[in-house]
C-alpha cells in the first residue's frame, strides 16, 4: 500500500488511495483500465442494454440544458444549450416570467485565430458582460456588471 498521512493541525490523516491521484502512474492507469474491462464486461450481459440506451440518449438530446442565477433587482442570468446548439448561449430574463433576451452568443462571437487574446464587452441596458480571452484558450473569464450600481 502506498498511503500517505497528512498532518492537520496537529491531526494525523491517513490517505491510503493517495497515490490514485497521480493519472500518470502506469500502475493507477492499469487498475482504472482493469475496472473499466470488468464494468463493461458485466453491462455488455444486460439484455436490451443498447436499445435502452439509444431511447435515453434520444431524451437526454431532446431538452435544452439550462442553468439560471439570479442577479440583483429580479434579473436572471440564464445559460441555455438548446439540443441543436454546440455551445450555450447566455441569456436575460427581467423577473420569473420574463422574456428570455439573448446577451451572448459564444458561437458568434468567437475569436480570430491570428488575435492572441480578446475582449468584448456586451449589454443589455442594465447589466454589462465583459469576455477576456487569453491565447487561443477558450477558459475564457467572465464579468457582469450591473450598470446601474456599478458592482459586479
């Protein structure tokens, strides 16, 4: 066993699957693999597996995925990916039973190759998101403002 303790404030951890952390170890990759021959082994024996895996996936595709947080003065933020969307479209929404207005189209709005990094600033009246990218990378950040009280 390859275990090790840690020491919290004087409290003596012990962590024996520590070493399960480190993907790169042959010995780690050759256990997930071993456990991946034996899971897919034992589901390939279900009868009417696959077919009931192609009805899930054709539900699972068939809604739009969305996520909402709410801002201050009754403003949601909504991120929507719709099924026949690849990115997800950020979207305002002025109290529960609003209308959805579109604030950013990542699909539409991506970067130049040949640019090494990025900036855009879009609105809605109100809130104000400003998208930085860095280098190519799309771990783009994000920052709302509300316009009105200028906090963020």
């Amino acid at each position: 066993m390859k275990g090790v303790i840690d020491d919290y404030y004087g409290q003596k951890v012990a962590d024996a699957y520590r070493y399960m952390e480190n993907l790169k170890d042959p010995e780690v990759g050759a256990w997930f693999k071993a456990q991946n021959d034996y899971t897919r082994a034992a589901l390939d024996t279900i009868p009417g597996r696959e077919k009931l895996l192609a009805r899930i996936r054709e539900l699972d595709q068939s809604v739009p995925r969305v996520a909402a947080g709410r801002m201050p003065g009754d403003v949601y933020m909504i991120w929507k990916l719709l099924p026949d969307e690849d990115v997800a479209k950020i979207y305002l929404r002025n109290g529960l039973k609003g209308t959805d207005r579109l604030l950013v189209d990542p699909a539409k709005n991506q970067a130049d190759p040949g640019r090494s990094s990025q900036r855009q600033k879009q609105h809605c009246g109100r809130c104000r998101l400003t998208r930085r990218q860095a280098d190519g990378d799309w771990n783009y950040s994000r920052r709302v403002r509300d316009q009105t009280t200028n906090c963020m």
